[in-house]
C-alpha cells in the first residue's frame, strides 16, 4: 500500500470499487479479472483513467480475500494505492473515501469513483465530466455529477413478485446511469456515510446525494460505456475496446 500524504488536490483521485466477486458471470475468478484483448478487465478499466494528465492517484478497492491484483503489471504502478474493502459496493466506496479522508490536508478535493468493470470509456466522456470540477464551473457550485446516458428503449414495470407486466414507463427524462460519477470528496463521504446508518439502499453513489437533498448533474455519456455483468458481454466489450484503438 503506498502511504501518500495529498498536499494539493488540484488533480483528480480516483476511486474504484473492485470488491465484488462477480457471481453473475458463471466464471470462477471476479469479472474484473477476466481477459478480454489480451489484458484483464480492471486493467482496460484503470489505463483508461490513469492515461488522463489530471487522475494523479487511484485508489483500488479490493476484497479483503483478493489473490490476483498483486500480480497484475499495473498493480507496481506507483500512482496506484490499494484498500480492503466491504460487503457491498457502497461499503467499500466509503472504505475507499475513509482512507483518503486522512491523508487530505484541505476539504476541496474531487473523488471520481469508476465501475472496475466498465473497461470501454472514452476520454471524450471523462473531460466533459472532469469539466465540472473546473473552478467557477456549475457543478463546483451544485454537488458534482455523473455521466449517464438517456434510456431508448421502452421501459416496462413488472408486477411485483410475478415475471409479467405491470405498466409501461415513460421514457422521457429517463437515464442510464453510468460511472465515472465525480463529487467533492467531503460531500460524498458525509452523504454516503449518513445513507448507510440509516440502512438506505444506495445504488450509485448519486443515490446517496440524492438521499441528502442533493442534485447531481446529469453528463450526457456514450452508450457503449458498458458494465461487464454477464458472460456475453466480454465479447460486446472486446469489440467496443477494438474499435476504441482504431479512433
């Protein structure tokens, strides 16, 4: 673990939940660890942010039983810090806002927390994110902000307990949401902190904010920003990465 005191918090920390051990994936190793285009997941995941000038530090949460990312090619880079995390996504989110809480000489940094999973962002995306935590900036002034993009599809309500239709949904106004989610490192710690002793289910961590009465900035993201959730989409992934390198 590297024991880095921040001085200045004029770049970006990142923070990415790496805890979970995949279960849906039908695969006997965390899907973060899975090959796709000759790399693991998390390693796609973390070039991706650490090719960014402003993302100086990342903070990887792992899984208290973790074996494998010590003997990852990234995990010697000293840019990269490692915490045990906990039971669930939020749990280890804050795990990660905890340790970072006490090496921060000033309340004024910017957290950026990323899905280990998400392999295929764009630097397009994560500049118009990293936007809002410019000075004078909107978000500087609300609470930070996720990129999310609108949902297409029709949406469909089940009926509670049954596998049939309840209701349509309207789809105007609707979002995906999706990470990197970008917030006030102080703000999303007190938030997530708050939700989780009053046992709220938080999802993202702009539940959290929300929950405190907070509005995140909705950030127009691309489509193919996608989780690796389950087995097929290793492939989808691989070929969004493929055309990625081709750009």
């Amino acid at each position: 673990m590297n024991n880095l005191l921040l001085h200045s918090c004029a770049d970006i920390i990142a923070l990415i939940p790496a805890a979970g051990i995949g279960s849906r994936m039908n695969s006997d190793c965390p899907k973060q660890y899975l090959s796709i285009a000759g790399k693991t997941v998390i390693e796609h995941t973390l070039a991706a942010l650490l090719d960014h000038p402003r993302i100086q530090r990342v903070v990887v949460v792992l899984n208290p039983a973790d074996t494998q990312f010590q003997f990852l090619e990234v995990a010697s880079d000293s840019r990269i810090t490692t915490v045990t995390g906990g039971e669930q996504r939020a749990d280890s989110v804050l795990a990660g806002l905890n340790y970072l809480a006490h090496l921060v000489e000033n309340n004024h940094c910017w957290v950026l927390v990323h899905d280990a999973a998400r392999p295929c962002l764009h630097r397009d995306d994560l500049e118009r994110l990293l936007q809002l935590a410019e000075p004078g900036e909107q978000g500087n002034i609300i609470c930070g902000g996720i990129l999310a993009s609108p949902v297409r599809d029709t949406m469909k309500r089940g009926r509670t307990g049954q596998e049939i239709i309840d209701h349509t949904v309207e789809r105007q106004d609707l979002w995906h949401a999706l990470t990197p989610q970008l917030f006030p490192l102080m703000l999303l710690r007190g938030c997530l902190s708050k939700a989780l002793s009053q046992h709220v289910n938080i999802t993202d961590e702009a539940s959290a904010l929300e929950y405190c009465g907070y509005q995140p900035v909705l950030v127009n993201g691309r489509s193919d920003n996608i989780k690796v959730t389950r087995p097929e989409d290793l492939a989808l992934a691989e070929f969004y990465l493929s055309r990625k390198c081709k750009e």
